[in-house]
C-alpha cells in the first residue's frame, strides 16, 4: 500500500491506487474491505489482483465483519507524526475473523501490557487521515480510555 507525504497536514495519506481503490472507499465508507478467492475460498490482504494461497485471478471484494483478535504488538514510545509524539502508539498485528492478518493500530485504551491480552478481541473503527480513513482497532471489552 503506498503513501504520500501530505504537506498540509504533516501526515502520512494513504494514495489508492487501482489495486487499493476499493480498500480505501471502503474505509471511507465505515466498511473494511478484504478480497476473497472464488477459486479456493480464502479471504487475502494486503490487496493484490490474484489470490495469494493459488494465485487464482477469480477474486472479489467483501466487506469483513470487522472483528478479530490481537495476535501481537508492540508499543512505540516514540511514535512519528501525525501520531502523538508524546502518547505511545500501539502498533499491532490483528487477524481478521476472515483469516488475514493486518498491521494496524490499536487505540482506546492506556498503551501498557497489562491492559493488550494476547487473543483478545478487538474491533475495527476508522480514523480520518487527510482526505482519507486509516482503520484502526479497538478492544471490545475494555471500556473507551484515552
Ligand atoms: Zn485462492
């Protein structure tokens, strides 16, 4: 997935491209978007126009369900912009109910260990980003902190 430097903001901007498009309309819609293999079942991310487990160009688009559960993360104490340089930034793998595993951020809760079980579930939510919107995620059972 490319990005751009955005000038006005000081930010990063997701810049779609034609594989990206739909994933990008959708966040900007509230929906995450995964692609699905007509040919063997499988839901892939990141975007790309052939399945990733048979390379089977019989793929669509699907809106997830939008949960999963946090496989891993780390917590950044030195976040770069736009991120909150003084607020650790949770950056986290989360796989999909879908099966595929995204890079992504976690927010709502206090960036420390003891508030991120590992298999916790979590749910999307999506964050403007210039013109655009990042997903990120969010715990579901632990009550909205900043
Ligand atoms: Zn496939």
């Amino acid at each position: 997935m490319s990005e751009a430097q955005d000038g006005t903001s000081g930010g990063t901007v997701p810049v779609p491209t034609p594989e990206t498009a739909p994933f990008w309309a959708g966040t900007l819609a509230g929906e995450l978007r995964v692609q699905r293999c007509n040919a063997c079942g499988r839901y892939y991310f990141y975007p790309r126009p052939f399945c990733r487990y048979c390379a089977s160009r019989d793929v669509e688009w699907r809106t997830a369900s939008g949960t999963g559960r946090l496989i891993s993360y780390v917590i950044n104490h030195r976040p770069l912009p736009p991120a909150a340089p003084d607020r650790p930034q949770i950056i986290a793998l989360v796989e999909l109910d879908e099966g595929p595993r995204m890079l992504t951020n976690i927010v709502g809760v206090i960036p420390e260990p003891e508030e991120l079980p590992l298999d916790a579930a979590v749910r999307v939510d999506f964050e403007p980003r210039g013109d655009q919107a990042l997903p990120v995620f969010r715990l579901l059972d632990s009550s909205p902190r900043r």
